[in-house]
C-alpha cells in the first residue's frame, strides 16, 4: 500500500491480523469515527511499556504491491528493534545507501512520532537510509482509521 496524502494509494489492499506482540498492528477501514480514530497522547519513549504491539507512534505500513507482504514488514521491524535493545545497531554501508536513494525515495515504512529526541525510530528499529519515512511533530495527533491508537 503506497500512501500519498494520507490516502491509500489505487491497486492497494489492507490486511487484517490478529493483534499480539509479533504481528502488525490491526489496521482498520472505518470511518474516521469511534474506534477507527486515534489521539497520541505520549511520545515514543514509551514504547517498550506498550509491549510493542502498542506503540505511542502511528505506523502506517505502506509499501509497494510489489514489495514484502505487511507480516514480513512487521517483523524487519521487531528484528530491528531486537538488535537495538541487544545494542547491535550499526549503519553500515552508507555511502551506497545515499547512490541508490539519491535520485528517489521508497521507503517501505511510514511513521508519525513525537518530536521527542531520546527516541528516533531509525535507531530503535535499526533503520537507515531510504528505509523508513518519519515525520516527526509535538505532540503526535492523528485522526487517520489506519493509525495505531495508544
């Protein structure tokens, strides 16, 4: 699913899993009403209190039809933070990262977070270059059915 002003792109499918520490977080077609809409009222930070599955940032998996489908996204993601907690983080190979994004962007992931600095989603999921989209504002709302609620 590619997302282009924060609509679905044409061509694109939302999967439903059954929500629980290792898979995505349940994604909903409603109506911006009720249960499809979400405030943050927190900021990244408290993401290892939510157990993962409730993270205080809205992920959107978005990626390309032609790209992994949304369980293997969700678990690059978990692999990802797993090495940063284990302190195994590292950005290698940088400079053929920036040659093969330097004419475009694809990034498979999208993340709204808080603009809290102790917490920056490369780093707690092991990501680097063209591999995850954040935007980052004070005080995270979004009113998005596909946003993760808190």
């Amino acid at each position: 699913m590619v997302f282009r002003g924060m609509r679905p792109a044409r061509n694109s499918s939302i999967s439903r899993v059954s929500p629980n520490e290792n898979s995505p977080p349940p994604m909903s077609t409603s109506s911006v009403t009720g249960v499809a809409s979400s405030t943050f009222r927190g900021c990244v930070i408290a993401l290892y209190a939510a157990r993962m599955r409730q993270i205080l940032l809205a992920l959107l998996i978005a990626a390309p039809a032609s790209a992994q489908n949304a369980d293997a996204l969700w678990q690059s993601l978990m692999d990802g933070n797993r090495a940063f907690v284990a302190g195994k983080v590292t950005f290698d190979h940088l400079a053929d990262l920036r040659r093969h994004s330097a004419d475009h962007q694809n990034p498979p992931f999208t993340i709204l977070a808080c603009s809290d600095s102790r917490v920056p989603p490369e780093l707690i999921f092991n990501r680097s270059l063209d591999q995850l989209f954040v935007i980052r504002v004070a005080g995270s709302n979004t009113r998005s059915p596909t946003a993760t609620p808190s």
